[in-house]
C-alpha cells in the first residue's frame, strides 16, 4: 500500500472543503483551489481529517493513490502558505526589468526577452538579478519559473544563465593544450 496514500491529511482551520463526486474544492486564506480525485480512490473525511483509500487493488488504482493524496495536500498548503521559487541571472550584463507586459530579460541576446505575465502568479524582482516567482497552484508556479529559466539555461563552461537560487550547476572542465613530448 502507498506510504503517502496511507498518510492522513489534516486541514487547518482557516481551510474549508467541499467535496463533490470527484472533486475536492479547498477554500482558504489565499484563495481557492480544486484537485480531482481519480477513479477507484475514495475520500472519506471526519472533522477535519481526509483519508485516501483505494477501492481495489489494481495497478492502476495503486499508482493513484499517493498521486492523489498529494494533489490534495499541495491544494491546502497552497491555500494557506503558498508555493515560491527563486531564480538568479548570473552572468555579465545579465538583468531583469519590469515591463508593461510582465517581465524584460537582458541576458545575451541582441535584444531584451520579454516574458509576458501569467494570470494566478505573482512574479517580484528583487534587485537587478533575482526573480520570485509565487502563487498558490504548485504546478503553475514551477512551470512559469521553468518557462523563465528556459529563456537562457545555464550552460556548463562558465555558468551563466538563469538558474533556481538552491541550484547547483556542474561546470565542465573545458578544452586544455596537450602536452607535446620533446
């Protein structure tokens, strides 16, 4: 049986839930978010305790049942604390500036990046070379930071690019002079 599925999942007190057929709907301080439940996974809630069970034993089903309890624990925490990721611009002349369509990246190219805003993130900058990218869906905010960090990757020589703050890029040694025997 799943580790994760088994898990109870408790809901704070500032989170409401309504449950439908096939739906958890979480309401709470930051606003509102839903997670499906999969089919062969059953909910069952007493006060403000959630337990994940599966209905039969199927791999399929298996599989599920940890993929569910933890949609729905990320939907509470995004209700109640929010998700948040940090990306750095390393490199000369590398810089971030806001624009009227969301976000100007200068990092390389002949011209400035714009990246336009999505709706339900918040992205901040702080200084000349950081980003935050913030929200409550922790798929949304991962994916939009993946998208800036695409702009210009960190390549593996020197390092620059965009990169997560907590990232660790390997650099690579580069080409060295053979030695000639004389």
């Amino acid at each position: 049986m799943s580790r994760i599925g088994r898990k109870p999942l408790f809901l704070p007190e500032t989170v409401t839930l309504d449950q439908t057929a096939d739906l958890l709907k979480f309401t709470g301080p930051k606003g509102t978010l839903t997670s499906v439940v999969p089919k062969g996974i059953k909910v069952e809630v007493e006060k403000n305790v959630l337990n994940f069970t599966r209905v039969n034993d199927l791999p399929a089903t298996r599989a599920l049942h940890g993929l569910a309890r933890r949609l729905a624990q990320n939907a509470v925490t995004g209700v109640t604390e929010g998700f948040v990721k940090d990306l750095q611009l390393v490199g000369t002349g590398y810089r971030v500036a806001t624009h009227a369509e969301g976000l100007s990246l200068s990092v390389g190219y002949s011209h400035p990046v714009i990246f336009k805003k999505v709706d339900g993130v918040t992205i901040t900058i702080e200084g000349q070379d950081k980003i935050k990218v913030s929200g409550i869906d922790k798929q949304l905010v991962g994916q939009v930071a993946a998208n800036i960090r695409e702009v210009r990757k960190p390549e593996p020589y020197k390092g620059k690019g965009i990169r997560y703050s907590d990232e660790v890029i390997l650099k690579k040694q580069g080409k060295t002079a053979t030695k000639t025997a004389a």
